[in-house]
C-alpha cells in the first residue's frame, strides 16, 4: 500500500515522537523503517511517501497530523490513485493479481499545451537516425534556442525519473544545449510527439508480495557510434526489481577509448558503481537482495578481463589494473553474466535504434514486470 502527504515545514521538528520509532538509512538518509511495524517511509524536502498496512499508515499520519496541519495525505486503492511529485500512481486488480504503476501524463499533457505543440500523427519512436542531428548544423536564433533550452528542460526530468525509453535520446539532446541547431530543435519536436504519442507509459508492474526481492542490471556500451557527436562512446545501465525498472542511466563516457572491449569494459564498470548504490538502498529499506552483485553483458572480452582468463590481450596495453574503475569490475564481490545482444535491456540506452527495434526491446522491458 502506497500513501503520500505533504506538509510546508521540517517534518523532522513536527515527527519527533513518530521518529524515534524509525531507523534511518545509512546510505540513503532519506529512507526511514519502523522495524515493529514494518512501515517505510522515503522524505523528499517536505514531501513523503511511505509503504505498509493500512492500519498502520493511518496510525503514522494520525500522529504526525495530531502536531501538524498537513496539508493532504491519503491511502493508494484501486478506486483512490494518487498524485505524488507529479507522479499519479494507480493501483489494480487483474484476474486476481495486484499490479502498480507511475505515470507523468498529466505533466506532459500540460507541457504540450503549454508549448502549443499539437501532434497530428503518431510517433512510436524517438529518435530512429542518429544522423539528422548533423544535417543542418545553423545555429538558431535567441527565441529558437530559448524554446530548444525550455523543452530539454522538461525532457531531462522526465528521461531520469520514470522515462527509461528516451534517456538516450535526450542524452543526445543535451550535448546541444549550449548550441542548438536547426536540426537539434526538430529533433527535440520529434521527440515531443513521441512523448506526447506515449503519454500513458507507465512504470511498474505485478506485486510479487511474499517472495524474496531479485535484482537485475543489465550493462551495454555503443562504441564510438554516433560520429556525429564524436569520438566518445555511449554507456548504458538498467537496473530491475522483479521484473520492474528501477534504475537506468545513459551517457557520453568520459574519453574516447580505442576497442569495442575497452568501452565495453569502462560500461560494464559503472553499472557495478550503479549497481551497488542500489544495493546499498535496498539495504536500508531492509529488503533481502542478496549480497551479489552481478551485471549481465553481451561481450565476451569483458569477461575474460573480469576473470583474467586472456592473460595476453592487447587490452593490457590500454587498461591499468590500477585505475579505480578497473578495480571495481575486479572487485571479488561482483560477478558478470553473459546474455545475447537480442536479449541485451541495456541495448536500448546507448543505440538510435529502429522503430522496430526499438518497440521489440520496449515490449521485452515492460513484459518482465507484467510477466
């Protein structure tokens, strides 16, 4: 069961004797657990959410309203969604299975009318040709590049909080935002269609209540592939809690390196620091996820640099075993696993993919948390 509140003061002054009851996180401080009652609680600013019984939510916010006038609260239900941070998350029942979801659709519902951009056919795909950003490199003009600055503005809040379909488009995007072209600025109205065309996408899936909690990452690099932006490879991470997205990332990494391996390798080495940031989170929302930590790549080489099994690859000469992020990948705690590329969820975070493409690996993600 899922609850928000909201209140205008620190809630750390008006919860004191409700507090005393909660452990804090370690690694993540804004996560709370009453270890009696099994309620956990996450703040944002003066903002919270929190998960347990209905008995035991209504008793929570019966004692923090009893010191302060919250503004609204209230109990996720199939009948009762809930509107969070501009997140409306719904709940319902189907053929006996409970299933959640989050979605932004009133948000970029109202982001569309405020940029008066009315979609007059469907787009199922945001970004299908990584060369269009190079066809017209004319700088636009001050009101052009306001509304370019505006709109990218929108897209990267959605792109890391519930969007995991576009994060590699508006990756792209943002390396224009301090000089956007003519292509740039279509590229970001196509994008706007696509968003508007899914603006029901939804993040979540079934509840799997009673069964211990299993992470995935998946880890992916695209090795010098976009020409267009440059030499640098893009790395992509994508993290799963039974069957559903909880964590992703895409981005330029940070220098150009000279091998498919080696890009892969540097990838596969943040989705360990990635990975093991989420573990830490779950650790303080006392949830069981094991103590491995095991990212799935779709190369064979980064596996025989994890495991030293190549003891005479040319990586030797590019890679120091010194180097922190090298170590982390080293690290015996962390295990890698090979899946094909097809099978690949990280694959969609780093590649201009076709609008084929793109909706099969779509369907692959989403199919794991409704499965």
């Amino acid at each position: 069961m899922d609850e928000s509140a909201h209140g205008d003061s620190n809630l750390g002054e008006v919860m004191d004797g409700v507090w005393n009851s909660y452990v804090q996180g370690v690694d993540e401080p804004c996560v709370f657990v009453n270890r009696a009652t099994g309620v956990r609680m996450v703040v944002f600013v003066d903002d919270l959410i929190t998960r347990g019984s209905r008995q035991r939510t209504e008793e929570l916010y019966t004692a923090i309203q009893s010191k302060y006038p919250m503004r609204s609260w209230n109990v996720l239900a199939p009948d009762n969604p809930l509107v969070h941070l501009g997140f409306e998350i719904t709940e319902e029942v189907r053929d006996g299975e409970l299933y959640r979801y989050m979605s932004q659709q009133r948000e970029v519902e109202e982001f569309m009318r405020e940029q008066q951009i009315e979609v007059h056919s469907e787009v199922s795909c945001p970004m299908p040709d990584k060369w269009h950003l190079g066809k017209n490199e004319e700088l636009l003009d001050a009101e052009g590049k306001a509304v370019f600055k505006s709109m990218m503005g929108s897209f990267g809040w959605w792109s890391i909080s519930l969007r995991y379909d576009i994060a590699q488009s508006v990756s792209r995007l943002q390396s224009k935002t301090e000089s956007p072209t003519v292509s740039s600025l279509d590229a970001a109205y196509r994008l706007a269609a696509y968003i508007a065309s899914t603006a029901s996408f939804k993040l979540g899936g079934k509840v799997r209540a009673g069964q211990k909690d299993v992470i995935v990452c998946h880890s992916d690099s695209d090795y010098a592939g976009d020409p267009v932006l440059g030499t640098r490879s893009q790395s992509g991470v994508i993290i799963l809690m039974n069957g559903i997205v909880i964590h992703w990332r895409s981005k330029k990494q940070p220098k150009t390196v000279f091998s498919p391996a080696a890009a892969e390798i540097y990838a596969a080495s943040e989705a360990v620091r990635e990975l093991r940031w989420v573990h830490m989170v779950a650790r303080d929302l006392q949830l069981d996820v094991g103590g491995e930590c095991i990212v799935q790549v779709d190369n064979n080489q980064v596996l025989s640099f994890k495991y030293a099994t190549c003891t005479k690859s040319r990586l030797r000469g590019m890679i120091s075993n010194r180097w922190g992020w090298v170590k982390d990948l080293k690290d015996e705690g962390v295990d890698l696993m090979w899946v094909s590329s097809k099978d690949n969820m990280a694959d969609i975070l780093t590649k201009c993919l076709s609008n084929k493409e793109f909706n099969r690996q779509l369907d692959q993600i989403s199919e794991k948390g409704n499965s």
